[in-house]
C-alpha cells in the first residue's frame, strides 16, 4: 500500500515528470546515432572504413575536448543551481546534429582528417559527451531538492536509449544518415521541452535559491582547489582504471567484435541494434532497483559489486567466440552500468560537500574517465590492430581486477568521513 502511494506521489510530481521526459529525449537524440557510431567509423560498406589506430585517435580528441567541457560545464552548472539555460544551449546543438554530420562531419574526415577530428570533437563533445553528465546533475540536484528517486528519473533516458537502439539497429543498414537526422528530430524535440516546460516549484525555488544562496555559490579557485583533496584523487584513479577501460572497450571495440561474429556486415548490424536495445532496456529496468539493492547493501559495496561485474563481462567476452554467448555476456551491461553510475554519484554526495555536487561528479567521475580515454583510446586501438580483439580484451579485464582490488582498499565505508548527506540502509 505505501508503494502505491509513494508512486502515485511520485508520478504527481511534475519536477520528476519533466526531468525524466528530458532525460529520455536527450538520451534519445544521442543514443539513434551513438550507438553505431563505431560502426559508422570502421564499416567498409556503409561507413567510413577507418583502422583502429584511427578511430582511437577520433576518441582520444573527443575525450580532450570533452574534459575541458566538463569543467567550464560542472562550473557553470553549480552556479545556475538548477536552471536549464546550459541544457538549452546544449539541447539547440543536438538538434543540429543531423546537418552537421551529413554535410560537415563526413566529408571532412574524408578529405581532411585532421581538421574534421577537431570539428567532430567539438560538436560531439559540446553536444553529448560533456552534456550528459550536466543532464544527469541537474536532475540529481533536482530529485534532493524535490522529493524524488534519481534513480527512477535516469530510468527515462536509458528507456530513451533504448527505444533508438532498436530504431537505430533497423535505419543503420540502409542508410547511416537516416540515424543522423533521426538525432536531429530529437533534438528538437528536446529544445522545445525545455523552452516550454518549466514547473511552477522550479520557477519558485529558482528566486528563492538565488536570493538565499546566491553569495555562498562556490567560485572558480574554490573549485579548482577541490584538486588539492588527496580523497578525490583516490576515486579519481580508481575511475579511470575501471569505467575508462571499460569505456574504450564498450564503445571503441565491442561494436566491430560483436558485427563480425555474424555471416554478413548487415546481419551482425541488425542483431547490434536488437541487442543493444534489449540490454539498455534492462539497464533501464536496473536504474529502478539498483537504488533499492544500494540500500540494502550500501554504497560501497554496490561500487565493488559493479567493478566485478565489469571484470566479468570483459573477461568473457575475450574467452568466448559464439555470437549467442556474447550476447548473454553483454547483457551484463544492463546490471554493471547501474551498479557503478548510480552508487558513484551517491558517494561524492555523501563524502563531500553537496554544494559542489555537480563540480565534482565532473570532475571525478567524468573527467577523470575522460583523461583516461584521451590517453588510452589511441593506444588501445593500436594494441587491437596488432594483437587483436581477445587478447586485448584479457588486458583491459586484467587492469580492471587489479583496480577493483585497489578500491577495495581505498574506498569509505558509508559511516565514515560523511562531509555530505548521510547514507542510511534500510
């Protein structure tokens, strides 16, 4: 009975309502193109045929531009509290995707690798890469200041992605561009939400908070000084010897790896995009219950549950060759992602201070994998050129175990050193 009610509460809860109608549209707009990004890059037939060495070097720009983002972003954000202004600016460049894709993107790589690098990294980063964690933050703020799960919340946008996973998975074979512009509708889908709907408690808290708060708003050296906090480097190592690798893995390698276990390049695109909108369905499913399971066992280790399904998953999929297999193997990724997004965020705000929640979940969440991805994505994509999918496979589980076993070590517990809000298990 009390479920009920607490749902009933929730779905009458228009400050949840409108973060999770943002979320499913901005994770829509990216996940249509996104996800056969790597595909579009490697394929031969419908696509642009670059080498490993070469997709490694388009991630590794997208990363530096992306950490450079995510901080003017995290600064920006933390002192907009939880006004969408950012979110406008970056909604209005996901609605021009589409274009920019089809007539700049494309043919620059083509005719002048070097200056499209710099352009795609740019707009992808502006767009999606360093915008999605500013999505996520604001909507966290919000669920703290508004009576609502997070997590429930975040459940829309992997239900987003989904939904133009399977979209994607059917347009990709026919023609790419299809999934270009399929972002672009999206997208503006997603500006004019955000132009148009604004709650009325939002609106109110906004004056009060600016009002309130507006002196103690943290500035610039105040949060650069975040850097000189030996804890944060912690988790900041921690992160990029975990989620980056599993970053370049899933997103640069697994794509290629899983198409080419198939009898032809668009059999193996059309069983991706099925996969992958099963999987993120689940993982949507997971962002709902891996809150509840984080309660049970707390925050800590929820982190060192995720590092080991991650461990497992990349591991397995340099043992097995079966396309069946794979695919049971993959669908660990609708389990890890919760278990490691979710209990991650949940320890900045419960040991440091929530105030600069949004500054140091860019920072040492994704910033941290971002430099990781900048440094490694080319190297590790030269490593698969020349040792292959599996073997490289082995080394990026390898450096994950060995990651875990180092948070077991240096990870809080969630009664120690509370700066923030504290964490109680029911």
């Amino acid at each position: 009975m009390n479920s009920t009610k607490q749902l009933t509460k929730t779905l009458k809860n228009p400050s949840y309502l409108q973060s999770s109608l943002t979320l499913l549209l901005f994770f829509a707009s990216w996940g249509v193109w996104w996800s056969f990004f790597q595909l579009w890059l490697t394929s031969t037939k419908n696509g642009l045929g670059l080498s490993g060495s070469a997709v490694g070097t388009i991630y590794s720009a997208n990363s530096v531009v992306t950490l450079i983002l995510m901080f003017v972003y995290g600064t920006l954000q933390d002192k907009l509290i939880i006004k969408r202004y950012l979110l406008i600016f970056c909604a209005t460049l996901d609605a021009l995707i589409g274009p920019f894709f089809v007539w700049i993107y494309a043919p620059l790589l083509h005719h002048n690798f070097a200056l499209g690098i710099i352009a795609g990294s740019f707009m992808l980063s502006a767009g999606f890469l360093s915008a999605s964690g500013i999505f996520e933050a604001v909507s966290e703020k919000l669920s703290r200041r508004f009576n609502f799960e997070y997590g429930q919340a975040r459940a829309w946008g992997s239900f987003g992605y989904a939904a133009v996973a399977l979209l994607a998975g059917f347009l990709f074979p026919i023609n790419p561009q299809l999934n270009f512009w399929a972002g672009s509708i999206f997208g503006v889908l997603l500006l004019l939400e955000l132009l148009l709907w604004v709650p009325k408690i939002e609106r109110n808290a906004d004056i009060s908070d600016d009002a309130d708060t507006g002196n103690k708003t943290p500035k610039l050296k105040d949060m650069l000084s975040l850097l000189k906090i030996k804890d944060l480097w912690l988790i900041i190592i921690f992160i990029m010897f975990t989620n980056t690798f599993y970053t370049v893995f899933d997103q640069q390698m697994f794509p290629d790896f899983y198409t080419k276990l198939f009898a032809t390049a668009a059999l193996g695109q059309h069983m991706y995009g099925i996969l992958n909108s099963v999987q993120v369905f689940f993982e949507a499913l997971m962002m709902s219950l891996v809150p509840i399971l984080m309660k049970k066992i707390g925050v800590r280790n929820a982190l060192l549950l995720g590092v080991t399904v991650m461990f497992i998953r990349i591991g397995g999929c340099g043992l097995f060759h079966d396309p069946v297999i794979i695919s049971c193997i993959k669908m660990l990724h609708s389990i890890e992602v919760p278990l490691f997004s979710l209990p991650i965020f949940r320890y900045f705000t419960l040991h440091f201070d929530t105030k600069l929640s949004a500054t140091l979940y860019m920072i040492g969440f994704q910033v941290a994998s971002q430099i990781g991805q900048a440094l490694l994505s080319n190297p590790l994509g030269s490593l698969r050129d020349n040792i292959g999918y599996s073997s490289t496979f082995h080394i990026i589980a390898l450096t994950v175990l060995v990651a875990g076993i180092y948070a077991f070590f240096v990870l809080k517990k969630d009664n120690q050193d509370v700066n923030g809000e504290p964490f109680i298990r029911s």
